[in-house]
C-alpha cells in the first residue's frame, strides 16, 4: 500500500480511539437543566386551574338558579290559573244564584198576581 498521507500505525490507532471516544461522548447522558421558573409554573398553573374551577362553579350555580327560576315561574303561572279558574267558578255560581233568585221572584210575583186577580 502507498503510504501517501505518511499515517503510521500509532496515529491510526489515535484516530480512532478520537472517534470511538466522540461516539461515547454522544451516547453520554447530558446534565439536566433545572427550569428556574419551576416553582413560579406550578403556582400559575394552580392559580389558573382555581380560575377554572371557581368559573365552572359560577356557571353551574347559574344553570342551577336558572332551573330554579323556571320552576318557581311555573308553580305561580299554575297558581295564577287555578286562581282564576276559581275566580271563573264562583262568577257562574253567583250568576246562576242570581238567575235564580230573579227565577223565584219572578214565580212568586206570578202567584200574587194571580192571586190578585182571583180576587
């Protein structure tokens, strides 16, 4: 072999030695870099998560008084119309006591006219 870059056995073995030492040096777990906004993270997001939590409380307590309200707007519309059913009830008794009424005046108006006349 022509030895054209005058490389001896012992900077071969160099070379190599270089390379596999590069390799291993690749492979080699690098030192972790601690966040220093770790601790400032964590308290943002429980901060946010609170957020959250407190804002999914005030939509449930709203659906909740929501649901209420309608119910409670339900119960006085039926009151209301059992009411004036009621109020619808007693209007056509009290006509009816006065058709009546009128009905008896008129027959014992007619027995005294009657009565009247026989005489």
């Amino acid at each position: 072999m022509n030895d054209i870059l005058k490389t001896g056995f012992a900077d071969r073995l160099k070379t190599a030695s270089a390379a596999k030492q590069a390799m291993l040096a690749k492979m080699k777990p690098k030192a972790t870099v601690t966040d220093p906004l770790y601790a400032e993270r964590a308290a943002m997001k429980a901060a946010e998560l609170e957020k959250v939590r407190l804002e999914r409380a005030e939509a449930k307590a709203a659906a909740k008084q929501a649901l209420a309200d309608a119910e409670e707007a339900a119960r006085l519309a039926e009151a209301a119309r059992a009411e004036a059913d009621l109020d619808a009830r007693r209007g056509e008794r009290k006509e009816r006591k006065a058709l009546t009424k009128a009905e008896q005046k008129a027959a014992r108006d007619a027995k005294y006219a009657a009565r009247k006349a026989r005489q």
